[in-house]
C-alpha cells in the first residue's frame, strides 16, 4: 500500500478526521537516520501526525514544524511538513535503545520521558504561530491529544502506531486524528468516543489491510462518513547546495573570513536527510563577495 491520507468529514459537518498509512515514509526515516526500533517508533509517530497535521493547512507554502525537547534518552525529536503532505524529520540520539515493556511492545513513553512538545505554523505573517503543551505521557498520540484541546481548544481524538518486524525494519506506520467542531451533539461525541474506545491498535488494523479509508469507516460509519480526498504522503527534503550557501552567506562575513581561513573545504550536513555538501575554498571565497556586497 502506497502511503496517503484520507480527509474525510462526518455527522453532517460536525466532525472531520484524517487517517493515514505511511510504512515507506517511515522506513526512509529509518534508513537514513539508521535509527534503533524505539527511535523508529518514536520518530514515526511524529512523522504521521506530521504528515496529517500539515494538509490541515491551506497555503501551499505553509510550513508546519514540530519539535519535541524532552528529558527522556532520546532528548528531542523534529519534524517539517507542508500541506502536500512532504515530511521530514529526525530524533537527536538515533541509536538509543531500550528494554521492551512486560507487554513486549516498545517503550517509547520512557525514551521521550517528561518535556515539551511545541507546533509551530508559519503561515506567511510576520510571526509564526506557536502552540505549547506539557508532554502528558511521551507516548506522542497522547501528547497530541491533549495539544489539540487545550491549545487549540479543539477536542480530538489521536491515534499513532509503527509496527516494527524482526529485521528492524518498519512492518506498518499510520495514524489518525478525528476532531470535534464547533457545535457538534453530545450524541455524536458519545458515540465516536465509544467506538474510538472498543478499537483495535492502528497498527492491527493496518495488519488486517484495512485503508486509512476502512478505519474512518470502523469509526464513523455510524453518523454518516463522506471522503473528500486522498493525499499522497511522503518523505521530501528540500535542501539543496544553493540553500547551504544561502545560509552560509547569511552567517556574516566575519564567520566566512574564519572559514576561509582554515584552508580547508567545509562540509554541511543536512539534519534531515544526511546529505553532505562540500564547499571548496574558492567556493567559500566567491561566498565571501557576495556577503560583502563586492
């Protein structure tokens, strides 16, 4: 199954959801990262809430990101998307492992332990916006949970999960988010509450071979779920060596005179897709003029 997202609306406008599968995503994740299972888990789940939260967004050129600082081993996670649902991301210590819990599954609560997860939007304005919450359990689904209702004061119900296979690598990855609008019935909440609670994993259904599609309808199949569109997903990094010199121009000229200096070729590498771009000495001269404005 090809990765994407379902946006769909039910109960005659009172609730919209997403669901989402994203097994390749992920695994590109692990491959360049070449992160441990816990750190898959964790970055995974981050990389689908990503993925769903960036089409919420309506200007092509909107950019949502989501960073994570926690006190846990993994010490923080970041992830970018858009609102085509181009993803990246990365977790600063890749390679840290844990023991399973007793129930075997893995203990992503206690890698990203107790922080801070802040999302932030920029939409174009002079600043962007910043939401902030407590982290409530570093389980990532949870965390966004509480985000949604008491930063955006919108109720909703997050679900995240990555199955990971005996190779390490990643067997299934999805999610959803199902949010409660303004003026929605008790009734309505009730009901999706009640079924929301008698689910199985995400990741059990995906093992089933259910659609992001199928598992909107397991939820809202009883008030009335209609399907707007299907959104590929994928993991997309957009740097490129003009960006690299770009920032490097924007650093001053002092700094480059120091870079210069060394005699030696620089390497920048990219946080989220590993590439390395190397700059010469006369590349970082030809930078130095056009920073001084020669």
């Amino acid at each position: 199954m090809t990765d994407y997202i379902a946006r769909a609306i039910a109960a005659g406008n009172q609730i919209r959801a997403f669901a989402a599968t994203t097994k390749n995503l992920v695994e590109r994740a692990r491959q360049i990262h070449h992160t441990t299972p816990v750190a898959t888990a964790a970055l995974g789940r981050l990389l689908t809430v990503g993925a769903m939260m960036g089409v919420m967004m309506k200007n092509p050129r909107d950019v949502l990101t989501l960073q994570i600082k926690c006190s846990g081993p993994l010490r923080g996670l970041l992830v970018t998307a858009d609102a085509s649902a181009n993803v990246k991301g990365y977790v600063h210590r890749p390679q840290v492992d844990l023991p399973l819990k007793a129930n075997g599954k893995l203990d992503v609560g206690k890698a990203v332990g107790k922080g801070v997860l802040s999302v932030i939007k920029d939409l174009g304005l002079k600043e962007p916006y910043v939401g902030r919450t407590k982290l409530i359990s570093g389980e990532i689904a949870e965390d966004f949970t509480y985000y949604f209702t008491h930063s955006e004061q919108m109720p909703s119900a997050v679900a995240l999960g990555v199955l990971i296979d005996t190779d390490y690598t990643v067997r299934q990855a999805g999610g959803f988010i199902i949010q409660v609008l303004p003026g929605c019935s008790e009734s309505v909440v009730g009901l999706v509450e009640d079924k929301i609670s008698r689910m199985a994993a995400v990741t059990s259904l995906l093992e089933q071979q259910l659609s992001p599609e199928a598992i909107l309808e397991q939820v809202l199949g009883d008030v009335g779920v209609k399907f707007q569109e299907r959104i590929p997903a994928q993991y997309a990094c957009n740097c490129t060596k003009e960006r690299v010199e770009k920032a490097i121009i924007s650093i001053g000229k002092k700094e480059i005179e120091e870079l210069i200096a060394a005699r030696e070729p620089i390497e920048v590498n990219c946080h989220f897709c590993n590439t390395t771009y190397v700059l010469t000495q006369q590349e970082l001269e030809k930078l130095l003029e056009e920073a001084t404005g020669a």
